[in-house]
C-alpha cells in the first residue's frame, strides 16, 4: 500500500471513528455516552494511558495497538464533548495539531537548519516561547507551563529541566549525589530527634524531588525507573510464593529473605 493511499485509509478511519462517537452522544444514543462529562471520562483518560505503557513494557503489539484505539477514542470523546456544549470540534483539534507541527519543525516545513536532535530540540523551544509571548502571564511565572496534574515524578522532572534551561541547576552529577546524602540525613534525623507527620512527608518529598533531578542528570527516566523496579519486585515476589508454596505466609522474615535472596540470583543466572 502506497503513503498516500494508507493516509487516506486511516483518514477514512479516523472520520469513522468520529462518526460514530458522535451516533453515541446525539439524541437516542447510548444513555451512558450521553450522559458523561469532561470531568467523569477523566479518570477513564489516565487508566488508558497506564494500560498503554503496560503493552508497550511487556512489547504485547496487538494489545498496544487495541490500548492506543482505547486512548484514541478519549481525544474523541472530549472533542465531541466540547462540539456538543459549543466550544470547539474534533476537526480544529487535528488542524491545531498540524499547524503546531509545521510551526516547531521549521527546518523541515520552512529554511531553518537542524542537522542534531538537540538543535531540534533548541527550535522547539524557541517556537513555543514565540507562541506564548502572546498569551497572559500566569502567577507562576517562568514555569507556569510546567503541568501541574502530571505523576509527580514527571512533574518534578520537568521542573527541574525547564530550570536547568536558564542555568539553575547543579552544575554535575557529583553536586547531587551529595544534595541525596544531605536530605538522607534530614529524613534519619527527622525520624531519629521528634517525628512530625508534616515535616516527615516534606523532608521525603525533597529527597524524591532531589533524586528525580539525578535521574534527570543521567539521563534515566524516573518514571519508567521506578515501573521497572516495580515489575522487578513483583517478579521476584511471585518467584518466592511458587518456591514456597502454601507455605508462604507462615515463614519467618529471614526465611523469606532467604527465598528473596534465591529469586534475585536466579534473574541474574538467567
């Protein structure tokens, strides 16, 4: 199938998909459709999202392609929303979006010069500053584009990248892996001298905030770090139940640890 002919097919598609949302949400759709909300479809938008970087963690490609159709039909569903209560529609959403494409890729659609992907990554950041010199200032000033409903892993990421880009920022890595050591110790002593509830959740909050930036210098994505470390941990955990079977439950700590111990050298024999 030809570029042109396999655009116009998922065009026809796409069309189809909208379409269809739209029979959904008229008079005499589906009651439950019709009855949803920008507000009640968001949490359904986040779990979409997860289950697509689930497919994508465990390479199931038939499953990704099904939880990319799933997270392609809440584009929709807040498009038609927004169609249905006047304020705009699904086919400015794709213009915008293809206008904004054009506009951060001058050096393909105009006569600007990018021959890496950080001066791509330079013109990015120049165009959407140009877009936004036009807009209000917020209160938060310089990082008030950083979004604020993001995990709070991405969300620290990007505060301390969108800072490093006017120069604050610890100069190397060596800085924090000390500044990690710094707040250990606040956390031990918060925890060692007279626990407070508030002061405890802060001086945990710093440490994360701090380790997400030296995620962010070696060039590892906290997020996806911590998924990781997440499948790792129910892996090994698995392992220990079918090495004890019914038993499990009733083993002592150090047994367990044993079993832990047995499950971790068997990944790295593997």
């Amino acid at each position: 199938m030809s570029d042109n002919s396999s655009t116009q097919a998922a065009g026809e598609a796409f069309a189809e998909a909208v379409r269809i949302m739209a029979q959904l949400r008229a008079p005499g759709g589906c009651p439950w459709d019709r009855e949803q909300t920008m507000d009640s479809i968001k949490p359904h938008t986040l779990e979409e999202t997860y289950e697509v970087f689930d497919a994508i963690d465990r390479r199931a490609w038939p499953e990704l392609r099904d939880e990319l159709g799933d997270l392609l039909l809440q584009v929709i569903f807040y498009a038609q929303i927004a169609a249905d209560d006047a304020h705009f529609n699904i086919e400015e959403v794709v213009r915008g979006l293809s206008a904004k494409l054009i506009r951060r890729h001058p050096h393909i659609f105009a006569d600007a010069v990018a021959e890496t992907a950080s001066d791509v990554n330079r013109t990015w950041e120049a165009v959407k500053q140009q877009e936004r010199a036009g807009k209000p200032k917020e209160s938060e000033g310089y990082l008030a584009d950083v979004p604020k409903f993001v995990p709070a892993l991405v969300e620290a990421r990007k505060l301390g990248s969108k800072a490093a880009k006017i120069g604050f920022d610890w100069p190397d890595v060596t800085g924090l892996f000390d500044k990690v050591q710094e707040e250990i110790a606040e956390v031990r002593a918060e925890v060692t001298d007279s626990p407070d509830a508030a002061k405890l959740e802060e001086e945990i909050g710093d440490l994360y905030f701090v380790l997400t930036n030296l995620s962010r210098h070696l060039q590892v994505d906290p997020e996806q770090a911590l998924r990781k470390a997440n499948a790792k941990f129910r892996r090994r955990f698995h392992a220990m139940e079918v090495e004890a079977g019914e038993a499990f439950e009733g083993l002592s700590l150090q047994e367990k640890d044993a079993l832990w111990d047995k499950a971790k050298a068997a990944e790295r024999q593997a």
